[in-house]
C-alpha cells in the first residue's frame, strides 16, 4: 500500500493502525513555530494529538507517550520535530 505523502496522513494512518483508537485528533502547529529551531520552511514539523484507545489502559502517562513516540519514530526521523501527546484509554 502506497504511504500518504503528507505528515498528517501517515501520523493519522500509524497511530491508527497501531491502537485502534476510539477518538484520534491530529492539529499541524507548524506555523506557530515558523522561525524556530527546528522549523521547516514547509511546516509539518510541529504537531499536537490527542488519542483516546484501549492500549494505553494501564499504562502510566510516560508509558503510553513513549508507546506513540516509538510508533511515530519514522516520523522523527525524518523531520517531525515537536509533537505535543496526550494518550489516554477511554
């Protein structure tokens, strides 16, 4: 299957793939972060999301963040920069 070719899209598509979430909500919060380190002058470097899902039950706050950050490592790799998490289980 072909990766979609925004940062958006592929974040939306790992985190769904990889918990099932009940609720999932991805904001690009790039431009508020224009100029910057670690800004791109094409933005999707900066994001916020909020994931609702039964994998993080039981999980300390620190647990599931770091669960989401080795899900999106790809994405830090190449150029995510920021990501503002909450994870929690319904």
């Amino acid at each position: 299957m072909p990766q979609p070719s925004d940062r958006r899209s592929r974040i939306a598509e790992a985190l769904t793939q990889a918990f099932a979430p009940v609720s999932l909500t991805i904001i690009d919060d790039s431009a508020k972060h224009a100029g910057h380190a670690g800004a791109a002058p094409g933005g999707e470097t900066h994001y916020s999301v909020e994931i609702t899902a039964d994998a993080f039950a039981g999980l300390s706050r620190v647990q599931a963040q770091r669960t989401v950050m080795l899900v999106l490592q790809a994405e830090f790799d190449t150029g995510l920069h920021a990501l503002a998490l909450k994870a929690n289980a319904p």
